[in-house]
C-alpha cells in the first residue's frame, strides 16, 4: 500500500468458525490471531504494534500514499469485537477530520524457506459501504520488507505484497506487487505489477471471503501468487525482473504485515476523482477474522552459522560459516546523492539461527570493495542482531564510510573507519540472527563488493 497505485482453505462468504485459524492440510501453521478477546479491547500487544500518526517519525507524509487520515490507538478506530474480529473503523468528527486504524506485526521475519512455501492469508469483510458514500475508503492487508522498519526511504526496493486492497466501495479485490525504483523499474512503479478481480459469489463488501499470498521457492523460477477464495488470480514470477531486483526484495531478513482502512489517497483518488467527498460516510469498519502464517517444506535456515564467530557474506546473501568460491555482488551508484548513514539500495547478507553469549567485545570486519575507476565513491556498512529471531533488530552498528580510489582493484574497508551509530545493546543470542548491509553512500557509479570468500564480519560472540 506504501505508495500503491493502486489458502487450500478459504470459502465465499465463509467457511470457518469465525474467530477460528483454519488447519490447512500439509501446511505448518508459523503464527496467527484469531482476534478472540473481549470487546472493545485492543489487538494483542504481543502480537501488533499500532502505527500512529500522519507517517512514521522520519518518514514520507501522509504514508507515502497521500491518505488523509490520521492513525490513532483509539479503541475506536481498532478494536476487538467481542465476536472473534478485529474491527478497523474510519470515523470523521463534526470537522471534518478523518481518524482511522493501522496495526502491523511485530514479527518482520515472514519468509519463504529455501526450497518451500510461505502462505500468508486473512479472512476479511470489507467495510460495508458502497457507492458515494464509499468514495475514499481503502481498506488493505498487505506485507513490507523488514530492512522497511527504522529506514522508511528504501521503498520500493525492499518488497511490498499488496494481498488485499480495495478502493471506493468497489466489488474487486487487487493483488499487487511493488519492487525495485520508483518510477518505472521491473514492478511499473507507482502502479506496481497488479490484477484485480471480483469476489467470488457475494460481493467484497457484503460478506467474508479470504485471501492468500503464497511466496513458492520450491519451484525455478521462484513465483509469487495471490488468491481469493481458492482462486488464483495473480502470478509474479521471478523471471519477470532483474536477478538483483528479485534478491533485493526477496533476500532480506523477511517480512511484516499490516492492516488498516486508509482514506483518500492515489488510488481511490485515481479511480474516482479527489476522496473522500461530502457523501463520504464513516464509521462503515473493515473486520478480520484471523491472520495467519503458513509454510510448507524447504528448511528454514540452509547451512547456519554453527561455532565460528566470524561470518562470510555469501553468494545467494546468507551470512555463514563456509566461504564459498570467491565471487561478488553490485552496490548500486548513488547517483550523486549523499546516503552516509541512510541504507539505500543495499545488498544485505543474513545470517541463520545462532545461540552463542556475548564476550563484552565489538563487532569487527573486513570488507573487500572495489569502485574500478569511479572517482569520489563510498562504501558503507550497517551491522545488525536481532538476539532472538523474533524480527526487530535490536542492535544496529552504522561505521562511517570508506571512500575508494580510482584505480581497479579491491581494498580493504575495516571497523578501523569507525563507528557512525548505534542503537540498542549487545544481548546473548538466543536462535537470534546477524545481517549486514552495505551501500554506495556517496558517488556517482556502481561499486563491487567481494563475497564467497573474500568478505567477513566477526561477531562479538563465543
């Protein structure tokens, strides 16, 4: 939805017990809410987080979509029902103010496992309100990239799944992906690589019906599909775009899920003149079932790291033990921007499951980086722990730049450039995960860093 132009289970209309998480056959069920609680309570707090505001701290206005509203913590714009929903209500006070709800996970690690699927699915009314008096209401369910969170300026690049949208009351449903730049790009950005259809049976707004994302790496190439009710209507496949637009989105440490009921914005707005309007009428919320997480086969975390404390970034970016042959990966040119200290465009290398105890040491690293002939390029890394693998990175290391000389070959970029930043503290690792990111932060080409065997970051672990 950031900018948007916009399972085997799943019945029109229904087909489970409401406030119940289907059992998919075959499936492992990862994490889910079934939203059962008292009404008028919040959402598990343990399970979401609720955004606030006009945008995040740092981030684009109005979300980055030209949405109106303002997000609150409100029990009356999010709520439980009492009835086993989640219950997101858009209200307009007597000025005219609209006031709304978004919630998103605190988990930020939804991936497919190398070899398997991932399947992420909800069972959703939307607001039930149509023609005029829906004009601007834009109900979504909808995942972004992990390296999003803290950043809110990598976007495209890092990946959004729009699994469900819906604008202006309308009975069809919109699967979209968003990638690589903005504009244009491999995804088309703004409007993203879309399809949209009706509900089948009942209408969106007029009953539940459910819908599925699955990522499916079991499979060359790698695909992406969107389905409601059963029905595949959308199909991304990794050959549709660049090696390093798929890795860029698909390589990072996962992804979060959101949901909220925008109103006005780009989308409703291109599909029905300037939102909301006078005959706009509020307090028509969007309901939720359930959320929940799937995957099947695959392993989760192919060859993780096991007793060494240094780690190698390697091709396919994983962080491990093993080297590798020695190979390389692009850094983007900056483009004559200056990103010291803002990850942009980076490629990111993470790490499996550790669980390994803090020595009261630093993180140390050598970097191979090589900007051929370009004059006034610089590198820069970001290192990051997330102690228990529950997706908030709970440390983050920014060291400053290295500016590399214009002659070919690599050199060497060490913590010995110093440390810029840092957030948070070092914490025992308790299945916890290591990943690093590095960037152009300055310059106008491409640089290349060394992976396999040539780039290392030792951890400050035993």
């Amino acid at each position: 939805m950031t900018l948007a132009f916009t399972g085997l289970f799943g019945v029109t209309g229904g087909g489970t017990a409401q406030g119940a998480i289907p059992p998919v056959p075959d499936w492992t069920l990862q994490w889910g809410d079934d939203f059962d609680g008292a009404a008028g309570t919040p959402p598990s707090s343990a399970n979401w987080q609720t955004d606030t505001g006009h945008s995040y701290p740092g981030g684009p206005a109005n979300w980055g979509t030209g949405e109106i509203q303002n997000y609150t913590a409100s029990t009356d714009n999010v709520s439980l029902d009492g009835s086993g929903n989640l219950r997101i209500t858009p209200l307009r006070d007597s000025a005219g103010n609209w006031t709304s709800g978004r919630i998103e996970t605190r988990r930020a690690d939804f991936k497919a496992p190398a070899g398997g699927l991932l399947r992420i699915e909800s069972r959703i009314q939307m607001p039930n309100v149509t023609g005029a008096a829906a004009s601007g209401y834009w109900p979504a369910f909808w995942a972004l990239g992990a390296p999003y969170r803290g950043n809110y300026w990598n976007w495209p690049g890092i990946g959004e799944f729009d699994i469900m949208e819906n604008v202006n009351g309308l009975n069809s449903v919109w699967g979209v992906l968003h990638c690589g730049v903005n504009p244009g790009g491999p995804c088309g950005e703004t409007t993203g690589l879309g399809a949209s259809r009706a509900c089948p049976g009942s209408t969106c707004q007029s009953a539940f019906h459910t819908y599925r994302f699955e990522w499916d790496r079991s499979i060359t190439p790698n695909q992406l599909r969107w389905y409601v009710d059963d029905q595949l209507y959308h199909t991304v496949g990794q050959n549709q775009m660049d090696a390093t637009s798929w890795s860029n989105m698909t390589d990072h440490a996962g992804y979060f899920i959101l949901l909220n009921v925008a109103i006005g914005g780009a989308f409703p707005d291109a599909l029905g003149g300037p939102t909301p309007t006078a005959a706009t009428v509020p307090g028509r919320p969007m309901l939720v079932d359930y959320v929940a997480v799937w995957t099947r086969g695959g392993t989760s975390n192919p060859d993780p790291p096991t007793g060494s404390s240094t780690l190698y970034a390697r091709t396919g970016n994983a962080l491990g033990d093993s080297t590798g042959s020695a190979s390389s990966s692009t850094l983007t040119s900056a483009g004559g921007g200056n990103y010291d200290g803002t990850v942009t465009n980076p490629q990111v290398f993470t790490s499996g499951a550790i669980t390994r105890t803090y020595n009261g040491g630093s993180t140390e690293f050598d970097l191979f980086v090589d900007a051929g002939t370009t004059v006034g390029n610089g590198q820069q890394v970001r290192v990051s722990y997330d102690h228990t693998g529950d997706g908030v990175w709970d440390r983050t290391e920014t060291y400053q730049y290295f500016a590399t000389d214009p002659l070919p070959g690599y050199e060497h970029y060490t913590q010995a450039r110093g440390l810029k930043s840092a957030t948070g503290t070092h914490a025992n690792l308790v299945n916890g995960k290591v990943r690093i990111e590095v960037w152009n932060a300055i310059g106008n080409g491409p640089s290349t860093l060394g992976t396999g065997n040539q780039s290392t970051v030792k951890i400050p672990y035993n």
